[in-house]
C-alpha cells in the first residue's frame, strides 16, 4: 500500500465514486439475481444445471457428511 494512502481521509470525489461504483455492482448483481430465478433464459438453465449437479454430489457424500457432523 503506497505511504500515501495511511490514515488517507478520503475527498468528497472518491466518496461520491464509492457510491456510484457500489449502486452500478448492485443494480448489476439483482439484475443478474432475476435472470437467474426467471425460467426460460439461459442463465436460469445455468444455474438449475450447477444446483442439480450441487444437490447430485452432496447426496452421495450424504453418509459421511453425517457421521462426521455426529462425531
């Protein structure tokens, strides 16, 4: 970290560009959330396939998850 930025208040600028960049990922972040949750578009099928895969390898494993959350 450059000795600049220690103990750096920082100016109404680069706050006013912390706001803007932080509402533009979360508007882009629920925007993507809605694409995933609305059947019928690619990234729905996505993300249905990676969960069903998710669900697939968790339910093998299920036994020793048990006997190891038991211990």
């Amino acid at each position: 970290m450059p000795e600049r930025w220690v103990d750096h208040d920082p100016t109404v600028e680069e706050l006013t560009a912390q706001v803007k960049i932080s509402k533009t990922f979360r508007g882009h972040f629920v925007r993507r959330l809605h694409q995933a949750r609305t059947p019928g578009n690619d990234l729905h099928q996505k993300t249905y396939d990676t969960l069903q895969k998710l669900a697939q390898a968790l339910e093998s494993k299920t036994e020793e998850a048990g006997l190891a959350v038991l211990k």
